[in-house]
C-alpha cells in the first residue's frame, strides 16, 4: 500500500538493521562453531518470534556470546641501551635486527660504501618462517647485527636501516646484559604460550554454550526481519494510529488470522 515510499522512510527502518545486525553476530558465531569442529544439536523446536521488549535480551546474549576474552596485558620493562663502550679509543657501538632476505644483499654494500670499511656486518637467515606485518605473508627473516666505530658511523647505519625498513632492536655490550634479555624474552613467550592455551580454552566453551541456542536464535532473527519486512510493506494512518494492510489469505485460515491479530494485540507493550 505504499510503493511510493522509499526504503529509509518506511517506518521499521531501524528495527530491519537491528535484524540485520544479530544475522551477522549469529553468522559469525556459526563460522567459529564450525571452524572449531563443535558439533550443533539438532533440534525441532519451532519458536515463536519474540516480543519488541525481548529482542534486547537476545542482543545481550549475542553480544555477550561474541566477546572473547582479551590477552592480558604483559609487564614491559623496557630494555637498557648500553650501546657503547671504549675500545682502541674509539666508541664501539651495535645495532641488531631484522631485515628481508632480498635486501640483506643491496643493505651490506651500502654499509660498505657509505662507512667506509668502519663497521662490521654479521648475519644468518631464520630457520622458521616468520609473518611479516605489512603483507601478512611468511618470510624467513635475515637477523644482523651491525658493529661499528665512532658516533658519526651509528648515526649513517641507523640511517641506512631506516631507509631499508629494517626492525632494529637493542643491543647490551656486555654478556650477562644479553644474558638477561634472552631470559625476559624467554618468560614472555611462555607467559603468551599461557595467555593462548586460557584463551582457546574459554573460547572453546563460548562456542559450545553457543551451539546450544544457535538455532532458536537464527530462527527467531529471521522470523522477526520477515514480520517487519511485512509490516513496512503496510501504510501508516497517523490519524487512527495504526497499520492498514490488504492481504490475501485462505478462507479456512480465516478465523485462525483474527485469533493471531488478536493474540499480537494483546500481549504488545
């Protein structure tokens, strides 16, 4: 009854997207079921679309089904630079990172000619093959570590790794400083190791109480989102403060008709 009105004038506008947004929350939940190898119950039970005042409950349950928990944060103690130190009466410093393979080659002459033969450029391909954050791809990275004389020469080799987009990390000039950074490291990978064991854990059990309600909630979303479809297909009279609306329906289903009319009546807000 109302052609002429366009999609964002109709009336229940804003409860369609709400549909539309528990449809993707559910979707994405049934991806994570089904990516974690869960398996669904199969049920039969037919429920009923809910009430306007009940649709906020399932929007919390949602919601809260699809929040995981989130890493706890980690101590950072930030790393002492102790970069330099006295050798034949110049400072001798350090600078160790990573760099892509393909580059180690160009990065190595170019260290050469601007420093003159004043550092020294060690390195060694990683055995395991790491993400790289740009691209997402796997890369096996080249670790290097770059000795070198004079103040003059660290500034032109931080240059020169900032220009070949290297990840540059401290350095300590003595072993019981580099003693100690293996041992934090080490602590933090196992802190993560636990952090991701507790996190698939919980998560597993989510998804698991999820399973059991999925279906009730898909078919109450889909059969609210087909209720208001209809009713923004009828015109509004602001007069009487009501929904007008031409229907076609079996003469048998008649009485069956006016008992839902009147059952939505009286059980609305």
């Amino acid at each position: 009854l109302n052609p002429n009105v366009t999609t964002f004038q109709r009336k229940f506008v804003s409860e369609m997207r709400r549909c539309e947004e528990m449809e993707k929350t559910l979707g994405y939940l049934l991806q994570e079921i089904k990516k974690a190898d869960i398996s669904l119950m199969d049920s039969d039970v037919n429920p009923v679309a809910p009430l306007p005042q009940h649709v906020l409950k399932i929007q919390l349950d949602l919601a809260t089904q699809a929040q995981f928990e989130e890493f706890p944060s980690l101590d950072k103690e930030p790393l002492m630079d102790y970069t330099n130190m006295q050798r034949l009466g110049a400072k001798l410093g350090f600078i160790a990172g990573i760099i892509h393979p393909w580059k180690i080659g160009p990065f190595e002459r170019m260290l050469w000619r601007v420093c003159k033969g004043y550092t020294i450029l060690t390195y060694e391909e990683l055995n395991v093959a790491l993400e790289d954050p740009e691209c997402g791809e796997d890369v096996k990275w080249v670790v290097f570590l770059v000795s070198y004389w004079g103040e003059q020469i660290g500034q032109k080799v931080k240059k020169i790794c900032d220009c070949y987009h290297c990840h540059v990390y401290p350095y300590p000039s003595t072993n019981q400083e580099r003693d100690d950074i293996v041992a934090g490291l080490n602590t933090r990978i196992q802190d993560l190791h636990t952090v991701l064991y507790r996190t698939e854990e919980y998560l597993q059990q989510v998804l698991c109480k999820a399973s059991e309600s999925i279906h009730t909630w898909l078919i109450q979303v889909k059969k609210m989102k087909a209720i208001y479809h209809i009713l923004n297909l009828c015109s509004f009279d602001v007069t009487n403060k009501c929904l007008i609306a031409e229907v076609w329906c079996p003469l048998a289903d008649l009485a069956k008709v006016r008992q839902a009319l009147e059952e939505g009546s009286v059980s609305a807000p």
